[in-house]
C-alpha cells in the first residue's frame, strides 16, 4: 500500500516537472521569437537613420546654396541703391 502511494506520489512530481519543463520551453520559444522580431525592426530602424542622415545632408546643402544666393541678391541690392 505504501509503496502504491509512493509511485503515485513520484508520478504526480514527473508529470509537475514535465509541465514545468513545456512552460519553460514555451518561455524559450518566445524569447526567440522576440529575438528575431528585434533583429527585423532594428534593421528597418537603421535604414530609416541613414534615410535621415542623407535627407539632412541634402538640406543643409540647400540651406547653405539659399544663403548664398540671398547674400548675392542683398549684394546687388545695396551696390544698385549705392550707386
């Protein structure tokens, strides 16, 4: 009898552990997959910064060309009115 209680006992600890161990690989398998989401977004992150940086680039040299025209066209201006 005693020995009945302890198989029964035994197999009701294997059948925790077995569900304890599908939790944690359920738990793995879903860091792996936020994993592989992160590797995904973080990519796209970096084309969307060197899209940034290039647009930024582009308009600082347009600003830059605008001031220089503006100081060109002032220029005239005041050599016109000195005259």
């Amino acid at each position: 009898m005693q020995l009945d209680n302890e198989i029964v006992f035994n197999e009701a600890i294997i059948e925790e552990r077995e569900q304890a161990i599908q939790e944690i690989q359920q738990q793995i398998e879903e860091i792996d997959m936020n994993i592989d989401n992160s590797e995904v977004v973080t990519k796209e992150a970096k084309k969307e910064v060197t899209k940034a940086v290039k647009t930024q680039k582009s308009n600082s040299s347009l600003i830059c060309l605008l001031m220089v025209i503006f100081g060109v066209v002032l220029l005239v201006v005041i050599i016109v009115l000195a005259a």
